[in-house]
C-alpha cells in the first residue's frame, strides 16, 4: 500500500489547524500560506509527492 501526499493541501491543513488554534494569526498564517502555495506553483512541484 502506497501513500501519496502533495505539498498544497497538506499546507492548506496546517493552516486550517493553526487559524483555528490561534485566530489572532489570521493574517500572518494567510500571508504564508499563499507565499508557498506561489512559489510551488513557480517551480513546479505540483507533481511532487512525499
């Protein structure tokens, strides 16, 4: 059995959690979130998987 994770939404999930633990870095977690999700999409590593 092989499992396979991509990068996005295993960040999307980590953010999800921590906006919903600590709301007051909404902005913080939002600004990094969409700093990683451009440079994945910059460098090509939607086909990377874990």
């Amino acid at each position: 059995m092989t499992i396979h994770l991509s990068l996005a939404p295993l960040v999307s999930l980590i953010a999800g959690i921590l906006i919903l633990v600590m709301p007051r870095l909404l902005n913080f977690i939002v600004a990094i979130y969409l700093i990683v999700i451009g440079l994945i999409g910059l460098f090509g590593m939607n086909g990377t998987h874990f």
